[in-house]
C-alpha cells in the first residue's frame, strides 16, 4: 500500500486513515511498515502516525515495543 501513494500525498493519507482504524490494524500497519520500510524513510513516517493518533500512541506503543528501537 505504502508503496501505491505517491510520497507527497503520504502524509495526508496517514492523517486519514489511522483514525478510522480499530487499535489491532494500527499496530498491524505500523508493524508491517517498519518491516518493510527502510529505516530512515520510517522514522519519518512514524511522527506522522503520532500525531494522527494523539491519544491512542502509547497503545500502539505498548503493543509494538521494537518502535523503541526505530528512530523517532
């Protein structure tokens, strides 16, 4: 999917989509991001994730303790 969005248009995409999700597919698309993601191209993304999930960031945190080890 990540791949499908044009780049510039990724950040409005995440904005949109990560609310709608239930916390399981959150933890499931992030997940399947950082394994497929390239680690600086995901440290980018991961402050967009943040903030479109305000509250519910250390849920997914919680549930996916290797995004301590991915740079912010």
């Amino acid at each position: 999917m990540s791949s499908k969005i044009p780049s510039d248009r990724f950040p409005a995409a995440i904005a949109l989509m990560f609310p709608l999700l239930d916390l399981n597919d959150r933890v499931t698309v992030t997940r399947g991001w950082m394994m497929f993601m390239p680690p600086q191209v995901f440290a980018s993304i991961k402050p967009l994730i943040k903030s479109a999930v305000a509250e519910g960031w250390d849920m997914i945190a919680q549930r996916t303790p290797e995004l301590n080890d991915k740079q912010s």
